[in-house]
C-alpha cells in the first residue's frame, strides 16, 4: 500500500508541475509578445502611430477605467453577446432535434443550411441594420446569425452519427422516439454539445462586434471604429 500510494503521489505531483510549467509558458510568451511589441515601437522597428503599442494601451484603459467608459462599454458588448448566445443554444439544440425528429423536413432544410452557414457573415450585418434599425435588437441578432447555422449542422450531424447498436436497443426493449432522444442522443452528445457551445461564444461575440461596427453608439465594436478614426 505504501509504495502505490508513493506512486500516486509522485504521478499526482508530476501532473501539478505539468500544469504549472504550462501555465508559466502561456504567461512567458504573452510577456515576451508584449515586450517585443514595445520594444519594435520604441526603436523604430514598427508605427506606433498605426500599431500603438502596450504602454499607449495601459494609459488609455487607466483613463477609461477613471471615467467609468470601459465598464458600460464592456457591459454592453458582454450582454449582447450573452444574449445572443443564449438564443443560439436554445434554437441550436430545438432545431437539430426537430431535424433529427423528421428526417423528411431534415432532408428539405438541409441544402438551404448548408447555404446559409456557407453565406460570409459580414456581409448580412448592414442587411440587418437596414431591416431592423441600429439598434440592440440588430446587433444580437448579427451574433445569432454568425453562429446558429454551423451550430445546427453540428448538432444534427452528431445526433445522426450516435451509436446506431444502442439505439436498437432501446427501440427492441418497446422504447419510442423519444426515449432514445433523452436516453441516448441528448446524453450521448453532451462533449459534442459542449464543444459547440464553446466555439459558439467566440462566433457570437465577433458577430455583435461586427454588428457594432455598423450600427452602434457605445460597446467595443463603437470604441474600435471611433479609434481607427480618431487614432488617440
């Protein structure tokens, strides 16, 4: 017992120092990148007039953090991604269990998915500014449409693609539809489900912030556009 339970220590210490040298690299080369950026800037390497540089940025968000402007623009973008998120979630998993539901309506839709996901994002956000005003309703509806079709595609893909052994099983022990929706498919995809939603966030924070490039007065698509203007 002694020498398993040496070993599990020195096994449980090896994984602790793995993910410190991790950690102590992730932060490395993030101070390596800032120091180079400042440094490029300072010799002369790079514009700082184009590419500004750590310090410039350091001075900026201390004064946007006196003023209180970063908080209610960060709030803004946070909660319309939020938002936005939320909806793609739930439309997300409704629609590809649906499709899953009924292969008929599946086999109708899934052409016209393909084309919109395939569609380039950027362009229907002025789209959506001009048929529903510059407004937040806009902006949140540019983040679902970045991600909702890739995340319905996904999902219907790996409900298709579940064990098709277990769900016989269920269907020879007298279990219908259903159950091997909550039995089966919904717990068998949980990573899948994950995995999705974690790539979802991003999508739809790059969607509002797309939106707010166009149609906004504050949040941090508003701050970018008003600093490639202004070049403070």
């Amino acid at each position: 017992m002694n020498n398993i339970s040496s070993t599990q220590h020195s096994y449980l210490r090896s994984l602790r120092n793995r993910q410190y040298r991790i950690t102590a690299a992730r932060i490395l080369i993030f101070v390596v990148f800032l120091a180079l950026w400042e440094t490029a800037v300072r010799l002369g390497w790079i514009d700082g007039f184009i590419f500004s540089s750590p310090s410039r940025v350091a001075n900026t968000f201390c004064s946007m953090w006196a003023d209180g402007s970063i908080f209610r623009h960060v709030g803004i973008t946070l909660a319309e991604t939020l938002v936005s998120f939320g909806c793609v979630v739930l439309l997300g998993i409704g629609v590809a269990v649906l499709l899953w539901y009924n292969t008929e309506l599946s086999e109708i839709l899934e052409p016209y998915l393909v084309v919109l996901n395939s569609l380039p994002k950027s362009a229907l956000a002025p789209l959506l500014i001009v048929w529903l005003g510059a407004n937040m309703k806009s902006i949140i509806v540019a983040g679902i449409s970045v991600a909702i079709f890739g995340s319905i595609l996904n999902l219907y893909t790996g409900f298709r693609e579940m064990d098709p052994d277990k769900i016989k099983l269920i269907y020879t022990l007298q279990g219908t539809k259903r159950d091997v929706l909550t039995k089966v498919i919904l717990p068998g995809t949980v990573p899948l489900l994950i995995s999705v939603m974690k790539v979802n966030i991003g999508l739809c924070l790059v969607g509002v912030v797309i939106g707010e490039f166009i149609g906004a007065r504050q949040g941090l698509g508003y701050l970018i556009i008003y600093g490639s203007q202004v070049f403070p």
